[in-house]
C-alpha cells in the first residue's frame, strides 16, 4: 500500500519545482487562453478557481488533456450517466478547443471547468470545492500531483484508455519508482493496446488492477450532424468533391498537390476538396498557401458557402457535417510524424479514409481497418492524388468501403456498456486501493 511517507524523492521534488514555477505557469496559460478568447473568469478555473456550483449528489470527474482524449470519452460519459441517473459528470481539460467542442457536444447532466494547474494551491481550491466521488483520467494525461491529491482525499480513481508513447516510456524509464508511485494511485487501468500493457507491466503496474481494454475511440459517440444544415450545405457542394481532416502543418501543402493531381487525372477542373485542419486558427495562413497555388477558396469561419475550388472549414465541432457530406476523406496526422487520429469517427458515418504512413497512436486501429478494406494506406501526395482520382472513378469501390467502415463502427452500444460497468464496479468496490494519505 502506498502512502504519503512512501513518496519519491523524484516526486518530492517535483512538488517544490512545481511551486516555485506556479507564478511563471500561470501567466504562460493566461496568455494563452486570452489568446484563445476564454473570458477571464474562464481562465481562472486553471487556479482551481470554480465558475459553476457543485451539483447535489454523486459526481464522477473525467479528466482529458485536449479534444480527442475527451471526445473519446463521450460515450462513456453518457453511459455512466445513463447508469446512474442521479449522477453529474465534471469533465476538465487544459485547452480552449476542447472547451469549445464539450460546450456543443456534452450530454445532459455533465458540465466542463478548465483543469487546474499540477500545484498544491489550485489543486487543493479545485477538490474542496468538487469534491468528486471518484475520479476517470483518460489517455495519458498524468499529472503527478493531481493523481496524488486527488487519491489522498479518499476518492478511488482509475485510468482508461491508457496509451504511452515511444518518448513517454523513455521519460518515465528514468524515474520508474515515481512512475510506479502514480500507478499505485489507481484502482483499475485498462490500457488501449497491448505496446501499453506490456510497458506498464515492465515498468512495475500492478498485475491485478492493469488489464487490456477496448479502444474507446472504438466506441466514440458520432459528432453531430444536424439534418437541417446537412440540408443546406449538400446542395452547395459541386457533384464531385473529397475530404482531407484533421490536416496538420507540412499536410496541407501535399493535399494541395494530390488534389490538383487528381483534378488532372479525371479531368475535372470541377473538383472540389473540403479541407478541415485540426487546428482551425491557422486558416490565414492555409488560406493564403491556397491562393499561392492558383486556386479559390471559401472560409466557413467567414459564413461563406462552399464556392471555389477548396472550401476551408476552420471552425471547431462540426466533424460530422463534414464527414456525412463526403464520399471519400483522407485522415490528416498521419503525411508528417504526429501519429495519426482515430478513424471510428469518419467510420460512424460510413466514409471510405484515405491515410499515410505515420499512424503510431492508432496503430492496431489502423491495421484492422486496411485490413478489412474500410481505409488505405497511401506514402506521399503522389500517390494521395492517384488513390483519390481512382476511387472517386469507381463508385462501386467506394460503396463496398463505405459499407465495411461502417460496419467496423456499429456493435458501439454493448463494448460501452461492458467497459463502463467494469469501470462502476472498481470504483464503488469496497477492496483495498493505494492510499496517498491526508491531503495537505
């Protein structure tokens, strides 16, 4: 059992860094989220500060770093509500974007505040005022001393979806009994895929509570598509159009190039794309990149319909629109090393997925779906323009596609139940969990 005495010289340490460097954090985030437009009331919440009253009754706490760790966790929200019907859920994450997604997109009953920052002063405002029955951390998002005071005021907490990257193995290798320290916090973790397991496993997790568990992206609820503007836009769009999402910087130069390249191989100067980047503030400087290459584009940011050859969607938590809209979308994150995102999204609404060779986060996901015929794997923008010339050429492709991506998707309904009466059970289960000790 773990205690507060039987802390890390390592996490020790940490704790007296974090505090000495609170007033330098603090303004780098409130710089950021003034940036970002968050009203300042907002960005006090990082101090621990609430701006929303505790709800009566049971509260389970989700915490995710930013939008997909949350969005990946939607549906277990909802399901752990659905199964608790007296309950509220506080869902908390670091970044604006992921705001302004969980304002459109949390189910009733549920409510978002800004994460406080990993120090003892807004840590100890953030639970006194919460004061959460038990507490979800998904991915990989693990502050040191937000898992340690949130286990020493006595809540069980666990970590779902758990994944670690190459670096992030290294990182924690160096400081392995702090590592297993945080471990020791949690009742249950249920990681991702197996690279995951086996890393925890050798790093020194508890055998009895670590366990491999389903992909909640797997299980992602389906973006909103409201029928009334999916009426609206469809008839904007030109007959023959693709997708890129998700798009990250040095991505949507070669989208540009493929799509050019398969506007001259059908001989279509018609051919529209949708773009959609991951990170919508950067639309100037897509825009204008567009431009530089000849061609015309509209910005949904601006209220403008889908004219021209390239229509920008720079605006956050309107996925499925797009992705209900389009006949064929490649998957942005995977053309440069940023590990790729999830395909169950665009998979929910039956769209074929076009992806490169950088798919590390996902890396099992992916390879079901090659397999199976739902998404293909392209290298460059050679070959992206050659792939989406060829399957917007042959509907027949594109339908058996769509057909196995959708078919990957369904079955979403039973894995989210099992996983979070899994999850209920660890939390209310009278069995012995690590304790942190008092809450200082």
């Amino acid at each position: 059992m773990t205690n507060r005495r039987g802390s890390t010289p390592f996490y020790r340490l940490y704790c007296g860094l974090a505090a000495a460097a609170s007033p330098l954090a603090w303004r780098r985030v409130r710089a950021k989220l003034q940036a970002e437009g968050i009203a300042p009331d907002r960005m006090a919440e990082r101090m621990g500060r609430a701006t929303l009253a505790r709800p009566e009754g049971q509260l389970f706490w989700f915490h995710a770093a930013s939008v997909g760790e949350s969005v990946s966790a939607l549906a277990l929200i909802e399901k752990v509500l659905e199964l608790n019907p007296g309950a509220h859920a506080l869902v908390t994450t670091g970044t604006a974007g992921s705001a302004q997604v969980l304002a459109k997109r949390l189910p009733e009953r549920a409510l978002h505040q800004f994460a406080p920052l990993d120090t003892a002063r807004a840590l100890r405002r953030f639970f006194r005022h919460w004061r959460p029955d038990a507490g979800i951390f998904v991915e990989s998002e693990l502050w040191p001393q937000m898992i340690v005071r949130a286990r020493a005021t006595g809540m069980r907490l666990a970590l779902v979806n758990a994944r670690l990257s190459k670096s992030s193995l290294r990182n924690w290798r160096r400081f392995g009994t702090t590592f297993r320290f945080l471990l020791d916090q949690f009742c249950l973790i249920r990681t991702q895929d197996e690279a995951t397991l086996e890393a925890l496993l050798e790093l020194g997790a508890d055998r009895s509570r670590v366990a491999r568990g389903p992909n909640l992206k797997s299980m992602i609820s389906p973006p909103p598509a409201p029928a009334q503007v999916l009426a609206e836009l469809a008839p904007q769009f030109n007959k023959l159009f693709w997708a890129a999402a998700a798009t990250h910087p040095g991505e949507e130069d070669a989208v540009i190039e493929a799509h050019l390249a398969a506007r001259e191989a059908l001989g279509r100067p018609d051919l529209q794309l949708l773009l959609i980047p991951r990170h919508p503030h950067r639309a100037a400087e897509i825009a204008a990149m567009i431009r530089d290459r000849g061609l015309s584009v509209s910005q949904r940011s601006r209220g403008q319909a889908p004219g021209g050859d390239v229509y920008l969607a720079d605006t956050l938590g309107e996925m499925g629109l797009w992705y209900s809209l389009s006949p064929l979308a490649f998957l942005g994150g995977s053309l440069v090393p940023v590990g790729g995102h999830t395909p169950y999204e665009p998979a929910c609404f039956g769209t074929p997925i076009l992806h490169g060779p950088h798919y590390e986060n996902f890396a099992e996901v992916y390879a079901a779906f090659d397999q199976s015929g739902a998404a293909r794997q392209i290298e460059d923008a050679a070959e992206l323009g050659r792939e989406v010339a060829r399957l917007l050429a042959d509907g027949t492709e594109l339908a058996r596609m769509s057909e196995i991506a959708r078919g990957l998707a369904d079955g979403r309904g039973a894995r989210i139940t099992h996983v979070a009466e899994e999850l209920l059970q660890a939390l209310s289960s009278t069995a012995p969990a690590a304790d942190a000790g008092p809450l200082r």
